[in-house]
C-alpha cells in the first residue's frame, strides 16, 4: 500500500518537474496531499487546493483506521499551508481548517456550480421522460421522492430506505427512487443483501444513470440524507430543477438549505426525523411548490457556473516569481 502510494507521488512530482507548470490546483484529499508537496519542491508554481469535503478522513471512526486517519490528517494540514490559496465550498470546512491555516489565502465557493443554459426544465429528453414516467410513475396522483448518491451508508441510504418503508405503510401514491453507483472501495459501502432487501420493499434503484434531469424532474420531493458534504451537486441539480430538499443538519447540506424556506433539515442518522419532515412536504403541496419556487430563484442567483468560473479563474493570476 505505501509503495503504491509512493510511486503516485513520484510519478506526479515527475510530471510536474517535466511540465513546470505556473498554476497547480489540485481537488480531493490525496490530491491536496501530493499536489501541494510535488508543486512546492519541484516548481515555482502558484499552488491552489480545493478543499471538496472531509469525507472518509472524518467520518470513519474505525479503530483499526484511526493510524491512516491520524497521519492523513497531519499530511492534509500541513501540506495546505504549502499552498497560495485555498478553496472552501462550506463555512464548516474553513473554520476546521482555519485552526491549522497560516499562510494560504482562504476563500468560499458555492461549489462549482452548473450549466444552468443546459440544466434545466426546458432542456429535459421528453422521450426519456416518459419512458421514466412509464417505469416509475404509472399512476399519475403518485408522488416521487427521490435520493442520489453512491450506496454507502454514509450517504443516508439506510435512513432512506427505512424512512420510506414507514411512509410506504402511511400511504399508497409514494415512489421512492435511489440513483446511485456502488463503491466497492468504501468501507461503508451498502452491502449486495441489504441492496436486494431495499428492493424487495419497494425502492427503486436506478444504477449509472445518464438521465439526471430528467428523473429529477418527475421527482416532486429530494431528499439527502447525507452525514457530511463538502457541497453537494445533487442537491444544486435539484434546486436547478426546481424541487423542495429534505436533507441533514450536517457540513454542507445545512449550507444549501434553510430550513422552513427552501427546505427542512433534520437531525442525520434519524430516519424517523426524515419520514417526518417528508410528511409535511406530502401533506402539503403548497410548501411543496413554494420552496421549489425559492429553490429556482436560489439556483439562478448563486450556481451560475459562468460567474464561478470566473471566480477561480480570478486566482489563477500568476505572481511575480
């Protein structure tokens, strides 16, 4: 495992002595880790990190990982401060990392937001629409709550599926739908028996999914059940297209969401919190339409990837050598 990780580095660290780089802007924890050390000793580069969530580093509390978690923690800290600038996408993060920050300059994006020209109502595939319509929606009086995300349990996908059988047992119009991928990798991954049970009770798991758009927008409710996000995309996709969220007071989620407003929030790890605030939103399609309503005017204001791009771009200035 430490050569593989190893030979990453100096595979990297060659390309960046190669390529002399002016800009290194590296996303994701290793990423961070190797691209700020490469960029630092090998170059003069401008070195930019985006810090895209804290995920597994902090979420999983295994004894037997808690050495890997330590000395990742301390390589992650330390090696940000090799860098120029850095990138939030929650206050949460930054103010974790603020603790341990003492040079870089630190800045909050709303994530890396979207084509909202392309990622839209209008520019959904009437004809995947009905083929999804036919396959999950038959009955035209049947709501759709929908949850994307890989299946690991660190995604919320028990309390979905448990949130679900009870509201399953309440009403007779409910279509729960998981779009999600598997992940092998994670030590939290949603096992292959527990994936035939969530079927077996009725969800429905669409798998590698090409047709986003159009799933969320037969969708009438979105739910991220989420324990930690750096910024969610799903939760953007579904604000784009103009759905009411449901998700966790977690890093993240709390951050796309004010709960009353566009949404509600509930405590993680609770599924009967979550059946909960999702009966409010099927007893209500008033809320229902207002907070999708707020979702659309929030998205347009914030999300336009146009204007982000630029934001980034903005830091990409190279200083004097």
């Amino acid at each position: 495992m430490l050569s593989k990780e190893w030979r990453a580095y100096l595979a990297l660290k060659h390309i960046i002595s190669k390529e002399n780089p002016g800009v290194i802007h590296n996303f994701t924890v290793k990423a961070n880790i190797y691209g700020s050390i490469a960029g630092k000793y090998n170059s003069h580069a401008k070195i930019i990190n985006t810090i895209n969530g804290l995920g597994q580093t902090f979420i999983d509390r295994r004894v037997k990982t808690f050495l890997v978690r330590t000395i990742t923690k301390i390589l992650w800290y330390w090696s940000i401060n090799l860098s120029n600038v850095v990138y939030f996408l929650n206050h949460d993060d930054e103010k974790l990392f603020k603790r341990f920050i003492r040079h870089p300059k630190t800045i909050i994006t709303p994530g890396h937001g979207i084509d909202l020209s392309d990622f839209s109502a209008s520019k959904i595939n009437n004809s995947k629409v009905k083929g999804l319509l036919n396959m999950l929606k038959p009955k035209r009086n049947e709501l759709v709550i929908t949850t994307m995300g890989r299946l690991i349990a660190q995604k919320g996908m028990i309390e979905f599926w448990q949130a679900a059988k009870l509201l399953k047992q309440q009403y007779d119009n409910l279509v729960f739908v998981i779009v999600g991928l598997k992940d092998n990798q994670n030590p939290s991954m949603i096992s292959n028996s527990v994936i035939k049970e969530i079927e077996k009770d009725g969800i429905k798991i669409l798998w590698n999914r090409d047709d986003v758009k159009e799933i969320l927008s037969i969708s009438d409710i979105f739910v991220l059940p989420s324990y930690r996000e750096g910024l969610p995309q799903s939760i953007i996709e579904a604000q784009t297209m103009g759905l009411p969220i449901v998700t966790t007071n977690v890093p993240g989620c709390r951050e796309r969401v004010k709960s009353g407003y566009n949404g509600l929030i509930v405590p993680k790890e609770d599924y009967l919190a979550l059946a909960k605030a999702n009966k409010k939103l099927i007893d209500s399609p008033g809320k229902r339409q207002l907070f999708a309503a707020r979702n659309l005017m929030i998205s347009k204001k914030i999300y336009d990837q146009g204007k982000i791009v630029k934001l980034i771009i903005k830091e990409y200035r190279i200083y004097p050598k």
